[in-house]
C-alpha cells in the first residue's frame, strides 16, 4: 500500500471520452493531483471525472495562441513541481508509476520521455515502431512549442507540438498502454484532422523558416521528408520489416499499412494545398 501521494500533477485533456476516461482515471490514485481539462464535452466526461473526484477545468478555444495544454500552464500552473499530461486512452501500471516515483527523487533532469505500447483491432502489438512522448517535466520549465495556427488549424490542443524545456531530458523504461476504445472509426477520423494539420503546418513553415529552430531532430528528419514519395514506404519498411512489426501477424501488417498511409495522405494534401495556392495566385 503506497501512502505518499506522487508531487505530480497529471492532466488529461478531452472531449467526449466517456469510453476511454473510467480505467483511465482508475490508475491515478497515487498522484497527488488530476485535473480534466474538456473541450466541451456532450457525453459523460464531465460526470465521470466528478465522480473519481478529479478537479473539472473548461476550455474553449478562439483560435489564437495559447491552445489547451499551454493555456492551462499559464493559466492554472499547477502547485506541484510536476506535471504529466496524459490522454484518456493511456493507461498507467504500478510498475511505471513505481519507476517514474524513483526517477523524480533522485533526478536531475526537468523532462521524461515516455514510451508506449499500442493496441490495434483489440490486439497488444508487441513489436513495430514505438510511440515515444515527452508528457512529464518540471513546473515552469518550458512550454508547448509555440505556432501560430489562426485560420488555418482546428486542433484546439497541442497534437504534435513537443515541449520545449530549459534542461535535460531523461527516459523512463516501462511501457504505458495506448489503448483507444472508441474503434476503428475514431481512429481514421482522427488521423485524417491529424493529416491535414501536418499538411498546413508544412506549408506555414515554407513561410516561416525560423519556426524549425527550437525543432528535435526527429522533427527536423519528418518535416524535411513529407514531401518525398519514398517516406510512406520507406516508415512501412521501418515499421514492418526493420522493427519486426511482421511477427504481430495480420494486425502488425494492418497498423503498419495505416501508419504509411497517414505519412501518404499528408503528402497528398500538400500537394493539393500547393497546387490551390499556385492557381489562387495566377487568377
């Protein structure tokens, strides 16, 4: 029985996550804070979060800077030294929270890189590429990095923007489970919003260049290649055959296929965005 609270803060933003919210929150018992953060939410995300006694934040974007996860750090930065943004389809075992409590202590780091297992078609994928985040640092640290999205985004929450924090980064070795429950309907939705704002940023970056400098390595390596016919194969091959995705049988084959199209739609759409732009300007 653990008794002393973690000094950690951990928001989960949402919209209608009724399915996913309950295990979530279930896991959360040894943090000593957790707030909902809810972009309007019509289903019974609110309630949900009420009853496992979690504070209840609303958020309403306008379409200017900050988005949700920054606004709340400027906006209600939260008292503990800590804070660990985590999505309502991830979910927290002991052993990961067992390590991250040891981490904290004795670290002299302001950030933790955490990694991932993925469920796809209701089944745990043990082998392909991993998704590896940075949702833990310190209080006042850094931020979200900064775009200007005004009339050209719909993601009111920080997607695939990186925190960009004054120190060094750790990485924590227990695998936290990304396991969405609202099906494969959800799953295409999302990544086709997902596709045409990494196709707009794209073009948003071709006019402000300097926008790249604060950008990981790893941002640098897919926003120099979106635009290149052999990245969606090259990521299957990555994937599939280099991280072994294939011993995941017919579901391995299938999330791999889904990964390199979504690298294939973004490309599609700046190319299209190009081509609009070339002909709006010769009218």
């Amino acid at each position: 029985m653990h008794t002393t609270k973690l000094p950690i803060t951990v928001v989960i933003p949402v919209k209608n996550e009724e399915r996913n919210l309950p295990l979530c929150l279930a896991r959360l018992a040894r943090f000593e804070r957790v707030i909902v953060v809810d972009s309007g939410s019509t289903d019974q995300t609110q309630a949900i979060s009420v009853a496992h006694g979690c504070e209840f934040v609303s958020f309403r974007w306008d379409g200017h800077y900050p988005k949700k996860r920054n606004w709340l750090l400027m906006n209600h930065a939260p008292a503990t030294p800590w804070v660990f943004f985590l999505d309502a389809d991830e979910y927290l075992s002991d052993a990961f929270v067992d390590e991250l409590a040891i981490a904290i202590e004795m670290t002299t780091h302001v950030g933790f890189r955490v990694m991932y297992s993925t469920y796809f078609l209701g089944r745990k994928l043990k082998y392909g590429a991993p998704m590896i985040k940075l949702p833990i640092f310190r209080v006042g640290s850094g931020l979200y990095e900064r775009i200007d999205e005004q009339g050209w985004s719909t993601l009111d929450m920080e997607v695939h923007e990186h925190p960009v924090l004054n120190g060094s980064v750790g990485v924590l070795h227990t695998l936290v489970d990304h396991r969405d429950y609202k099906g494969l309907h959800a799953y295409i939705a999302r990544h086709n919003e997902y596709s045409t704002w990494e196709a707009r940023r794209y073009m948003r970056l071709l006019q402000t260049p300097e926008a790249m400098a604060h950008f990981t390595p790893e941002q640098r390596a897919k926003y120099g290649n979106l635009t290149r016919w052999w990245l969606p194969p090259a990521y299957f091959f990555y994937s599939y055959i280099y991280k072994r995705g294939f011993l995941d049988g017919l579901v391995g084959l299938a999330f791999a296929k889904m990964k390199a199209i979504y690298f294939s739609q973004i490309r599609l759409k700046i190319i299209e965005m190009s081509q609009d732009q070339s002909a709006s300007s010769s009218r």
